[in-house]
C-alpha cells in the first residue's frame, strides 16, 4: 500500500490508476486551509460557520475517535465542495460508489502497524494535524485495522457518486448513536443510502479522490 500527501498535507491511500483518496474523510481543519485561499473570503467563512452549527467541531489537538463527526466536516452536500475540489487540483472531486468500494476493499484486513505508521508519519509536507492524528490514533493500541484509522467503521456516512447514472447517495458503517435509527448497509453488498430528507446532518461528509502523476 503506497502513500501521498494531498496539497493541504493529508495523507491520502494511492489506488490503482493513479489515484489517491483521502486516508480520512475531509477534515474540519483541511477545510479551514481552504478558506484562507484567495476569493473564498467572507461567503465561505459563513457557509462554514452554517456546518460547524450543525456538527460543531472539535479541535484536532484533542480527538475524539469514537466520534468522527467532530473531526470530519459533516452538515455537507456535495454541491459545497466545488470550490474546495477546484483549489485542491488534480481534478479532486467525490468518489463514485465502486470507487468507495474499492478503497474499502484495499483496507480491509490490512493492519497499521508500526512500519505503516512510520511510512505516513515521513510523507513528505504532512500537516502537523495529519501528524498529531495519526500519533494519537498509534497511542490507543499499538496495531488496529486501517479501516478503523480511516474512518471506514465506526464513523459517518459519506457521499459517493452512483457508478452508473446520475445522483449520489450515501455510504459508510457509522458509529452506534450517531443516527436516530440503525441502519443495515453493507457497502459491498448494498447500494447506497437514499439520503433521507433534504436537512444537513451532522452525520453526513465526504472523502475526496484526485489524480496523481505516476
């Protein structure tokens, strides 16, 4: 499994095709880098307060791992991502359904060892959040899934694309508590969630893939 930073120094998995997803689903403090960029300016400052009200945030300094919507940027629609795609470049964008599948697939059974680690903490440009997470995610346990570190289990729901047609929907195992109501979705069996409603949720983000050179 190989590694890269994307530009705001996040790590991201590398897929077959030169493709690279987000370790993480898109992080509260990634898209605070983002409003600091020219012609964001105050729009995206509000729009940004407007998801913090729905899922407030918690500072990276102090995880919280069992709950992901804290760290991640949830309240979102898909449609609030264009202008944080357009900065990030590579052509960044949502992950359709079979691409969610596969990068699920890619991580699952896959141990973050201490050498896994140690290859994440040497990207080169690493953010010290990117660092200080995945330090304190090694100090819970000295091995634990990678679908554990990504967020893949005991997390949100994220939006994909449909692989084949038009529309998104929803994919994810989160945590127990954070819905109203249990879900059954197996990613790799079911198709993904009709959004329910047209509210934002704070359990609802998003995980980015962008090309990159090979």
């Amino acid at each position: 499994m190989d590694f890269c930073c994307d530009p705001w120094g996040f790590p991201q998995v590398i897929l077959p095709g030169n493709r690279a997803v987000g370790l993480w689903p898109l992080l509260k403090v990634q898209y605070e880098h983002y409003l600091g960029c020219p012609g964001v300016g105050e729009a995206g400052e509000q729009h940004y307060a407007q998801l913090v009200a729905v899922s407030p945030r918690r500072s990276w300094r102090t995880p919280d791992f069992q709950r992901w919507e804290e760290l991640a940027l949830t309240g979102v629609i898909p449609e609030d991502l264009v202008g944080y795609c357009t900065h990030t470049g590579g052509g960044a964008r949502l992950l359709t359904a079979r691409e969610w599948r596969e990068f699920d697939q890619l991580v699952t059974g896959q141990t973050a060892d201490p050498s896994i680690l140690a290859r994440l903490m040497a990207l080169p440009r690493l953010h010290p959040a990117a660092a200080h997470l995945l330090r304190a995610f090694a100090d819970r346990e000295p091995e634990f899934p990678i679908r554990r570190l990504a967020g893949l289990e005991r997390g949100i729901l994220e939006w994909v694309r449909h692989s084949t047609g038009p529309g998104t929907g929803l994919y994810g195992r989160p945590r127990e508590g954070l819905l109203q109501k249990p879900i059954i979705l197996n990613p790799q069996i079911h198709e993904p969630m009709s959004p329910f409603g047209t509210d934002r949720r704070r359990a609802f983000g998003i995980r980015i893939i962008r090309a990159v050179s090979g």
